[in-house]
C-alpha cells in the first residue's frame, strides 16, 4: 500500500518516517529508505545513532543512483556497461561532427563545447522526463520547427553510437525499472522515500515498479494544496502523479512542529502570501546584516555563526546557505578560517580550475597556438613542472616582460635579454636571476619539446591521449599529487585531500576515453584540448566532511539541513537569491513555452523556475528552528532580493546590522581584533583593552589596506630620499610604503610603454646635446646628418638592451616610427641650443647634499639632473636646470605645499649651495617637453604635421628670473620657493621616518583657480590598486597637503 505523507517545511515528515523506522527494525522488518544523494550520509548516520547496530541488519539508506547497482549484486546485470558522464560527451561531440552537414541553425556552433554540453543536457532532461525525441520531428514549421527537427537528428545518431557492449548512463534508471518486472527485490519490504520535493518521470517509473513489489511504500512530500502561491507547483505534481495507484493513503502532517521560535513558524506559513499582515510578537529571532560587498558578506557570516557557538549553539547546529555556494568558494570557507570557524563546503566543486587539469590543457594549449605567453605561464604555475616555485615566478615574469612565444621555449639558445626590462644596467642580481631563468628554460624546454615532439610524430586521438599520459610520467605527476594529498592531510584539509586523489581518477579517466571513443581518429592539437576541456568538465569534486562538529555550508536547491537551531542565508541579492530565470538551452524562452503546451519538457518554463526559486528559498527559511540571519549587499548595483524583502516585510521589529559600523561586527574574534585593533576607537577600543590587546603590536601585525596605517620604521636618526621617492610619498604615502618599504613591483612589460620611452628620449638627447655641443662639424645641423646621428643611437640602444638577441616585432615596429620623430626633436633641440645664451655644463648630473631637520633628522637627498646649462653676466654665473619629460607634466610653484614638483627646486638649491664661490644665482628651472609618444603625424612625407605638433608643445614650464620672458619672477621670490622647498622636504622626511603610512591620495580634481592643479589622478594607474583596496574610495581622497593634514589630526 502507498503512504502520502504530506506537508509543510518543518511539519515533522522526515521524523514521522523515521518513527515508523524505528518500529520496523524492531520487528527485524526489512526496509529500505530512499533519499537524495545530498541527504544519504547525514541520513545513514542518523540511522545508526538513533537504532544502534541492529539497524545495519534491517535498514539501507540507498539513493536511486545507487538502488541498481544494489539490486545488480544480488540478480545480475553488473556487467553491463555504461558510459559516464565524460564518455557521453565524447560520443555527442562524435554526433554533432557526423550530421555537421545536415545542419543549418545549429551549424555554426555544433563543434563548440558549450553546445555540446546544451544538447547533453537537452539528452538528459527528455530522457528523465521519459520524452522520445522523435516527437521533435513533428513540432512544426518555422525557426522552432527547423531547431527542433535538428536537435532530433543529432539526438538520433548520438543515441546510434550506443549498443549491445555500452549504454548511456542516463538511461540507468529507465533499464533498471524495466528489470524490476523481472527482480523481486523489494519484495516483502518496507520502503519509504524521504526529502524529496519531485520526481522525474524515470524516478517515477521506478516508484511504480516497487510499489508492485513492496509490502508498504510511504513517500513524503514537502507540499500544501491550499497554498496560492505556486511555490509548490513541482511538489503537488509529483504528490498528483502517486495518485494513479489505487491503494493509497494521505497523510497529512501539522504545520510548525520544527520551531521553536513563534517568529520563524509564522515565516514559514506566510513567507510567499501577499496579503499577510507583519508579525505581531517579538521579531529578535530575524535578523539582517547589510553589506557591501561579498568579501563583506563572508565577514559577517563568520561573525554570525561565532555569535551563535557564543550563545551555546555547536557549530554543527548552524548552517549557511546560499543560492550557488560554488560562486562564493574561495572567499566565503577562507574567511570562516580566518576566524577559526570549522567549515564543510557542501557543494561539487569544478574539475578544470584545478591544477593538474591546468596543466594538460595548457600543455596542449601550448602546442596549438605556438607556445603563447600566457599559455606556458598556465603551464608553469600549474605547480606541476619541474621547477621550483621562486624559479616559476622568474621565469614567468621574464616571459611576460619580454613576450617570450614560439620555439624559444623549446630551444637550447640561452636567454640574454635584462629581466628588468629596457635596461642597460647588467647588474650581479640581473646576471644571478637570468641565469636561473636559463636553468629553469632548460627544465621546461626538456618536458615541453618531448611533448611536442610526441603530438608531432601523431595526429589522432589515440596518439594525443598517450603524449598526455607520457607527459604526466615525464613530470612524476603520480607522485606530485601523492605528495601534495599528504601534506593537505597533515595541514587537516582531508577534504582536500579527498578531492585531490580524486581528481587524479578522473584525469586518468578521461584520458582512457580520448584513446578509446577516439581511437585513430585525425585530431588537431586546438580540438584535442577542446575535448580534454569538455571531458573533464563534465566530472565535479566532492568529499565528506573530516569533523562532525562543523558549519556546513549548502546550495538551497539540493542541500537538505539536519535539523538545524539557526541559519544563515547568505548573499540574498536581487537576482541572485532567489535566481533569476534564465535559459540555459538551444530553445529560447517562448520557444521552451511552446514546446511545454505539447507536452515536451526540454527545460522548465520561466513560471516554473520562478515557482522553483521561490521554493528553494522557503525552504532555506524555514530550515531553522531558533534563528535566522539574512545577509546581502548594497553596495554598487546591488540591492536585497524579493526573497529577503519579504522577509523584513514579515518581520518589521528585526534587527537590521550595517556591518562594520558598530564594535561588534568589528571585533567578533580574535583575528577580527587584531585586524582591526590599532584603529579602534571608542566602544570598540573598550572591547579591545578588555581582551588585553596590544594596539600597536597588531598595528604592525596589519598595515595594508588601512587608511590610517602607521608602521615602525627604521629610524637610525638618518633617511635617504630621492626625487621619485618624494613625489610617490606626496602623492599617497600608502603607495611609498607598498614600493620602497615592502618592495612590491609591478611586472615590467618591455615594450615602449611611456616610462619605457621615456629611458629611451633620455639616453638620446642626452647624447646628442653632448655630441652636438662637442662637434662644431655637425653645424649646420642638415636632414642626412640628423638621419645618420638617430639610426646611430638608435641601433646601439637596441642593441645595448637586447644583447643582440631578437626583440619583439611590435617593440621593433616601434622604434621604426621613433626615428623619424628624434629627427624632429633634434633639430628642435639643436635651434634651442643655438638661439640660447645659456650653454650646458652638464648632462646627467648626480646630485648629492644632506639635510638637517630641527630634530636632528638627518636627510640624504641624491638624483639626477637631466642637463644643467650656465651663463655669467656681471661676474655673477646664473644657472638654468633642465628635466626632460615625455609626457604632459607642467611645473607649477604651487604644488611645492603638496610635495610635488620638488625635484628641479632641491636640484638648484643643491647647486647653489655647492657653488657659493664664485657666486651662483638661479636663473630658471623648469621641464622641457618631448611629447613623442604621440606618433599619428609622424608618418606624414615631410613630418610637418608632427613638427607643428611639437612646436606647439616645446615651450618650456617652469620658473624664471629673467625679465625678458613674460612671466618671470624676481631673485628674491625665487630664493623664497627655495626655502619652502627645503621646509617642504624636512617636514617631509619626518612624516616617514615616523612610519605614517596611511592610504590617503591627493584629490586630482583639487583646482587652483578655474584649472586643475595635478595632472593626473594618482590611484588611476597605481600599480597597487589589488593591495589598497581604497581607490575607489572618495572618503580617503586628501585635498589639502599631507603635512597640513597630519598637522590637523595631530
């Protein structure tokens, strides 16, 4: 006889069933329970505790995946085999190249993987829905019509490829109750089927056959007929659908017998009705944390579940629960950790992020796009190749500063261009880092070219799949992953682990099919890997958890919780929690609804999905018995979901957090603390003193990412500075601290980018004003001497960089363009030098003087004068200092409070102080442009419209004495500048000795007058953006000088 068991969440039917097994093993009764795949562990062992060793006599909890080979042991059949999922994408991908030439919509897509993945998952749902495909054949005519017909064709030969010797693994269950008839073997037992919210029609053909065998089948459903708010829409199909048998009973389960809490049972009988009035009682049991984002959102999950285990709760009583936990992975469990909150991710995680999978797909990767940059840095960080970790970062990062591709990888010719980039300078740690470059080459050029070779010498499936094999034994792989299970298991990540070996089985796996469903099949290295990606796609990790007492965290549409006191529903954002429908198939959504009104289900229509959602998240609402946490974001486009405003809507005397905006959700735990102790203030400072917390040790402990981050500089009463150093210090002092304290450094790229340029605008001019100045026989300066002079400097350049090895084509291109526009730019050079009265004395001039503070300080300044040009008039030497910039920078006196435009200033107030006799008097400084970065009239026949460009832009900025230029300033005031410049650097030098490091960068649109003052914006190209974390910030830009500011907070 059948049992209905129906029911709202929480109504007792899971504990009724289990009652009723109680019963049954105590009469040494046989039963068998079926559940969800999720639901088998944490229900069997339930079992076991609840009814001891005798219910491993009486009972099995099975799942329908496992009840035919259960079946198979005891009445045949085990030997029939069946392709998995990874072999049933191979035999698609085998189809669709087949009927290629019959198609015309799916024509253009059929050889790409994410179709073939559509029509395997178009495959699966017909044939759990016991839909024959052939009905597509008789849609009819139009654009619906042509889809169909064409999807039945595919579906025709790929179902072909299966005989007598192999099936397809999804048609399991439609065999297995076709054998039913024929196995008796639920005769005489008691079978009860539990967690389930439907069936598809294979489940169902299979219910129907036990029903014939068993003495008593109950089944429990989560549904409510008289509920109108189509949640149950899926439910009461499935609950309709067990009505076809005669015999059966109905029964009903009372609503609310899970909670404890009168709140969460009114949320679980109203949480979809429009027209319920809020709760009248006490809402303390709902609460909401807003955030900002998710990393803010796994933070305060982590301060959710310690404030539950402090009220009592085990941890294994908490559970959080999201949408697509697998979105999260990587933030939400590394943020649980942090906090030492013991976490089991409940969800399959994806086989081609993982790295062995890395490295064969990079491997063939490599082969058909020639050795790509980015494809051999795949490689090599994938953690399998022979080199050691501080050996793969020099090498990628060489590879990336010089786009090393093609067959240099793969050949013995040593690499001797500077890992720095565009740099003369062969320093020792240049020439000790090549060299390990070079070993590291060999290691990689040893594996790679054996590959290489392998793919070469043959082109088919079978060849392919052994190269890859081979490749994996060239590298011990075996042994890696063996090495590397052992030490996540010694870390306590069995989990870990667990997922590691695994996926060694179903790299194996998959290549054992490419060999066998491919065999001598022609294969290009570019589909092999395609193939590989779409094998190995098809498999997800899982484990079990290592510890019993955990927080598991769970998707809402297959995680069932045990019984939990409290929940966490985490990142309920619109669109997200509950999802938005979608269309994941070849049919569009009006075409997936016209396809439903003739009875063929290829993927659940919008109302359905929407009816789904509404009831996953139900579910997960009222999974609860004591509290209940709902946390989402508002930051950006982000706003709380329909599902968590219905929540506050039922709930208006709950709680509402804004998360970090009070003491609490700052210090939850001990690492919490410490992140967040030395800017602690009020109540929250309260807290921290009370645990005993040292504010500057943590504040050493954690100075990145922090606005008000302060560090223990060196101070041996002496700091050596530089004009570079300054001016990113004046900018933001977090951004000093990143680059000349932690020594973080962006990966050059060598190639002509504008600091690049730069190199290359200085090193020339510097040496033809030397060599224009020196030789008189270059006047007068014509078009065939400024030719032969630039190809000469720009060839020993080249040459200087390259080490005669070959640069790349687009770097060569480059300097091609350059030449013609340092023609121009030298002869402008040359008429300035001939119509000045000012004469060079200097080019690339180091610079030296030491500084005392009013403490003591003692500052060593040093930089490079890029040309110092002199006259005397009078018996007085008047001085010009010269900078040359590539870019668009103007001196400005007034940013001198800001710390900016310093350099030309201390380099005159240097010189001056180092030619008092005879007396010396400053005449100018400023910037002469070289704006050749620009090169889209430097292709015109005559360069006219490039010269008029730098015509235009060759007027000096700077500062003047001279009465003949326009605007000038007298001696005085330019010795005052000096003086404010020499305070400005004092003042300065103190800041960073005394470690003020905080994120704080000038405000660019700061206006002085109706123009701007800064040139550019600080944050838009700072090259530690990832580790700030603040740029976009507008509450930590400064519009005041930081010495100013410092001043202030005091």
């Amino acid at each position: 006889m059948l049992h209905r068991i129906i029911g709202r969440a929480g109504s007792g039917k899971s504990e009724y069933i289990k009652t009723l097994l109680g019963e049954k093993i105590e009469q040494n009764a046989q039963c068998v329970v079926i559940v969800p795949v999720q639901q088998s562990m944490e229900y069997e062992k339930d079992v076991c505790v609840r009814f001891g060793a005798k219910a491993n006599l009486c009972a099995e909890v099975l799942t329908f995946d496992r009840l035919p080979n259960r079946t198979y042991r005891e009445y045949g059949e085990l030997a029939e085999n069946y392709t998995d999922e990874g072999g049933r994408a191979l035999m698609m991908a085998s189809a669709l190249e087949k009927v290629r030439g019959e198609l015309e919509e799916f024509a253009p897509v059929c050889g790409e993987n994410s179709f073939i993945q559509k029509m395997i998952e178009t495959s699966r749902v017909l044939k759990e829905n016991g839909i024959d495909h052939k009905l597509l054949s008789g849609v009819g005519a139009g654009r619906l019509g042509k889809k169909a017909r064409e999807t039945d064709r595919i579906l025709c030969e790929y179902d072909s490829m299966f005989g007598e010797n192999t099936r397809d693994v999804r048609d399991v269950l439609t065999v297995y109750a076709q054998n039913l008839k024929r196995m008796p073997f639920f005769k005489g037992k008691t079978v009860f089927v539990d967690s389930f919210n439907s069936f598809t029609e294979q489940q169902q053909r299979v219910l129907d056959e036990i029903y014939s065998q068993c003495d008593e089948l109950y089944v429990a459903i989560c549904c409510d007929a008289e509920d109108k708010s189509e949640m149950f829409t899926n439910p009461s199909l499935a609950y309709a659908r067990l009505a076809r048998h005669k015999k059966y009973e109905d029964i009903e389960m009372q609503s609310g017998r899970r909670f404890v809490s009168p709140c969460l049972a009114y949320i679980e009988q109203n949480l979809w009705n429009d027209r319920a009035p809020a709760f009248g009682g006490g809402c303390g049991d709902v609460r909401f944390i807003k955030c900002a984002s998710v990393f803010e959102e796994a933070e305060a999950a982590a301060y959710a579940a310690i404030e539950f285990a402090g009220s009592g709760m085990r941890w294994r009583d908490i559970v959080i629960i999201a949408r697509n936990p697998e979105s999260s992975l990587g933030v939400l469990d590394a943020v649980l950790q942090k906090h030492s909150v013991p976490c089991f991710f409940s969800a399959k995680e994806d086989t081609l992020t993982k790295p062995l999978s890395v490295f064969l797909i990079s491997a063939l990767e490599c082969a058909a796009n020639d050795f790509q940059t980015s494809s051999v840095i795949k490689l090599v960080k994938s953690g399998y190749m022979p080199v050691s970790p501080s050996e793969a970062e020099l090498i990628t990062r060489y590879a990336q500063t010089w786009n090393i591709r093609g067959k240099k990888w793969i050949t013995d010719v040593r690499w001797l261009m500077n890992p720095d980039g565009f740099s003369a300078r062969d320093t020792k740690n240049n020439l000790r880092r090549l060299e390990i470059i070079n070993n590291a080459r060999w290691k990689i050029s040893a594996v790679l070219g054996d590959f290489y070779e392998k793919l070469r010498s043959g082109n088919t499936y079978a060849s392919g799949a052994e190269a890859l094999y081979g490749l994996l034994l060239s590298v011990n792989a075996a042994d890696q992953v063996r090495a590397k299970a052992k030490a996540l298991r010694e870390s306590g990540d069995d989990a870990g682990a667990q997922r590691l070996t695994r996926l060694w089985d179903i790299v194996i796996s998959a290549l054992e099919q490419l060999h066998d469903a491919g065999g001598e099949r022609e294969v290009t290295p570019a589909v092999l890997q395609k193939r590989l990606e779409l094998v190995l796609g098809t498999y997800s990790l899982g484990a079990v958890p290592a510890v019993c007492d955990s927080v598991i965290i769970g998707g809402a549409s297959v995680f069932r919780a045990n019984n939990p006191r409290a929940v966490i529903l985490f990142g309920a954002n619109d669109g997200e929690f509950p999802a938005s429908p979608s269309v994941n198939g070849v049919f569009d959504r009006d075409e997936v609804r016209r396809l439903a009104e003739r009875d063929i289900y290829i993927e659940d229509t919008f109302d359905r999905q929407i009816a789904n959602e509404k009831l996953f998240f139900y579910l997960a609402s009222c999974s609860a018995s004591e509290k209940l946490v709902c946390i989402y974001s508002t930051g950006g486009s982000q706003r709380p979901s329909i599902g968590a405003m219905r929540l506050a809507r039922l709930c208006p005397g709950s709680e509402t957090v804004v998360f970090g905006e009070t003491p609490e959700t700052l210090v939850f735990s001990a690492a919490s603390a410490r992140e967040h102790s030395h800017m602690a203030k009020g109540d929250a400072a309260i807290l921290l003193r009370e645990k005993g917390l040292d504010d500057m040790s943590s504040a050493r402990e954690f100075p990145l990412c922090d606005k008000d981050a302060v560090i223990n500089y060196i101070d041996d009463g002496t700091v050596s500075v530089s004009p570079s150093m300054f001016e990113q210090y004046s900018n933001c002092p977090f951004s000093f601290f990143a680059k000349y304290v932690l020594k973080l450094k962006a990966n050059p790229k060598a190639g002509l980018d504008p600091s690049e340029l730069g190199v290359f605008v200085h090193k020339l001019l510097q040496l033809f004003v030397s060599e224009y100045i020196a030789d008189p026989s270059l006047r007068p300066l014509d078009e065939k001497k400024l030719a032969l002079l630039t190809d000469r400097y720009t060839d020993d350049y080249i040459m200087e960089v390259s080490k005669g090895d070959e640069l790349p084509k687009s770097v060569m291109y480059s300097f091609g363009r350059l030449r013609k526009a340092m023609c121009i730019l030298f002869r402008k050079v040359a008429e300035e030098l001939d119509s000045s009265h000012f004469s060079p004395v200097a080019f690339e001039k180091q610079m030296y003087d030491r500084y005392v503070a009013d403490d003591g300080l003692s500052i060593d300044f040093s930089g490079i004068a890029d040309r110092i040009d002199t006259r005397t008039e009078n018996g007085v030497t008047e001085v010009r200092i010269i900078d040359y910039k590539t870019g668009t920078r103007k001196f400005r006196a007034e940013k001198l409070d800001f710390g900016l435009d310093l350099q030309l200033m201390l380099y005159m107030d240097v010189y001056l102080r180092q030619h008092s006799y005879p007396p010396h008097s400053p005449a100018a400084v400023g910037y002469f442009p070289a704006k050749i970065q620009t090169f889209k009239y430097a292709d015109a026949p005559d360069g006219a419209g490039f010269e008029k460009c730098l015509e235009s832009s060759l007027r000096m900025s700077g500062v003047n004495t001279s009465p003949d230029e326009k605007k000038h300033i007298s001696d005085e005031e330019f010795r005052k500048l000096l003086a404010k410049t020499e305070s400005v650097l004092k003042k300065t030098a103190q800041l960073i000795v005394k470690g003020k490091m905080q994120v704080s960068p000038i405000d660019s649109s700061v206006k002085d007058g109706r123009n701007k003052l800064f040139d550019k914006d600080p944050c838009k190209y700072c090259d530690n953006k990832s580790v700030c974390r603040l740029s976009d910030d507008f509450r930590v830009k400064r519009r005041s000088p930081l010495i100013e500011e410092v001043e202030n907070r005091g």
